[in-house]
C-alpha cells in the first residue's frame, strides 16, 4: 500500500522511477509559459555486487523545459549522472533528487525546483492546495492486462507556483499552477505496447482530469485509464473501456521527421475533453539521457458542461516503439 511520508522518497528495489512536474505560468504582461522539470531514477541492474562508487548501481536523468510562443519552440536542456561521488542522488526519505546544480526537493507542504541550464534557468516553489490524488486502485495503476504491467503513481494537482524563470538572461517573475506526479515499477512498458498518450490537466474550477492510453504496436490502445476528482473531492477512476484517445491534427517535426498528433479529444465515460497545444512545437530530443524523443507539451482542455483547465501532455513512442 501507498503511505506517506515513505512513498514520497525513491523506490530503490524498482528499476525505473520519475517525479515530473509541469505547469503553467505568466508573468506581469500576462504572457503564458509552460515549465517542465523531470527527474528519472533507473535502476540498470549493473555492478551491484561491486563495493566501487564508480559501479552503475543507481543512474539519474532530468529534462526541463520552457513552452514560450515568442521563442517558438521548446527550449529545453538534459543531465545524466551515476548516483554517488557528491554528483547525483535520490533520496528515499522524502522527494529530494539532485544531479549537480538541478534539483527538486520537498520542502514542508511543497516543493522547490531548481535548474540552472544552457540558455534558461528555473527557480520555482509549488505551494500544495489539495491532497495527493492515489491513481489507479488506491496508488497502484494498471498498465496492462497482466497484474506486473502496473506502477505505483500518485499525482499532487493544483499546486500554486511561484517564481523566476530566465530565457536568454531575461528573468521573469511568474505565477501559475502546477501538477506533480510520482511514479515507479518494474515493468512499466508491455512488449505489445509501442508508447502511450498521458494528459493531466488542473480544471479552472479546482478539479482534475488525468488520463492515459498505451498504444499496441499495432497502432490500437493497448490499455487505457483515468481520474477525475471534481471540486468537492469527489474521485471517480475509469477503466480501461472507459477511455478513449481520438487523435485530432498532426505536427511533423522539422528536427526528426516524427509526426504527432497534437490535438486530441478524450473520452472518459460520458465526458469528453477536447486538448489544444499551447505552440505545436514542444518536441523534446532526449537521445542524450533516456534514448528517446517525444513531445512533451503545455495544453488548454475543454469539455462537456463547461469543463475547462490548462495542463500538459505527453506523447512518446511516435519515432518507433520505446522500451523502459
């Protein structure tokens, strides 16, 4: 079972792991920015019988990201680092995982997120609002038909954030809100899925809306699932025939030659949610770090009875099946 303070800290025993958490921001002109910062911790099974620090026990990757219209596409940057030599760490207390000078710490009733990268830096505090928000069956969210084709994932939506983001040496303060997720396992990816579709998006009324499709190899869903907490606290979770993604137009990236459907519209039971990008160019070359490129975007939801929010979603696999 999910418990905390524990679970906000790493899991170790498990071979990948994540925090990521995306937001939406604007400055004093009331220009919007979307803002990424993720930290994976993997374990390669690797040297563990070596009392060597040099021994890939324990690696750690990040990517952050900056959505700017005026700029046009994503600006983003990458780290990759062993864990040890005072260089990268993770801790499994609390969420406190560090490569460098990047980091994201739990700080009280939030967190501090902190990225000093090529041609951008990132100082940004999230102020929780609400609990965390368990997915799937009280933290454990199935990824396929087989029990092991699951991860323990929780969410922490609606974060207030606050800050200075600089592009350029050009440092803005901002303000917005955010969304964090925590997830970890063994064997998050079936061999019959080729990638998957995530959306999470905080709704302008003060619920949230997560949801999320793994694509089969042939082009299928594979599996399907989704939250919906509304304003009051009330939690609603969808199964997999309860979810649907509908691919609306595509953006071909002008880098990679990969195509990606940009716009969507999602069904989770009887509500539908029509997702529009912020900017189409939010592609993240990630070939340095994790071996993959996807795009990874700031998008406005709207839906049925009103519904309405900003988030992000996240598309991988499109440049050919990915494995974890």
């Amino acid at each position: 079972p999910i418990g905390f303070p524990r679970d906000h800290g790493s899991h170790p025993a498990f071979r990948t792991e994540w925090w990521y958490v995306t937001g939406w921001t604007a400055d004093r002109t009331g220009a919007e920015r979307g803002v990424q910062v993720t930290f994976f911790r993997n374990r390669p099974g690797l040297g563990e019988s070596y009392a060597s620090a040099f021994a890939p026990r324990e690696l750690l990757f990040a990517h952050a990201a900056i959505a700017d219209p005026a700029v046009g596409r994503l600006v983003h940057d990458q780290r990759a680092a062993r864990a040890g030599l005072g260089l990268a760490r993770a801790s499994t207390s609390t969420t406190d995982v560090r490569i460098d000078d990047w980091s994201l710490v739990r700080d009280g009733e939030g967190y501090r997120a902190r990225v000093d990268a090529r041609g951008f830096v990132i100082d940004l505090a999230f102020r929780e609002t609400q609990p965390v928000l368990l997915q799937g069956e009280r933290g454990v969210s199935r990824k396929g038909p087989l029990p092991g084709q699951a991860s323990g994932y929780y969410s922490v939506p609606q974060l207030e954030l606050e800050g200075t983001i600089a592009v350029s040496d050009a440092a803005r303060a901002v303000a917005g809100r955010a969304w964090l997720d925590h997830e970890w396992s063994s064997a998050y990816v079936a061999s019959e899925a080729a990638g998957w579709d995530w959306t999470g998006i905080n709704l302008d009324e003060g619920g949230a809306l997560m949801a999320f499709r793994m694509r089969g190899r042939d082009g299928g869903a594979f599996w399907a699932g989704g939250t919906l907490r509304d304003a009051s606290g009330r939690v609603r979770t969808y199964g997999p025939d309860e979810v649907t993604f509908a691919p609306g137009r595509t953006w071909r990236s002008p880098r990679t030659g990969i195509a990606y459907p940009v716009a969507f519209e999602v069904r989770l039971g009887s509500l539908t949610v029509t997702l529009e990008p912020l900017m189409d160019d939010q592609e993240l070359d990630a070939r340095a770090s994790v071996g993959i490129v996807y795009w990874e975007g700031a998008v406005r939801g709207r839906g049925t009875g009103g519904l309405a929010g900003r988030g992000y979603l996240e598309l991988t696999g499109y440049g050919g099946p990915i494995s974890l």
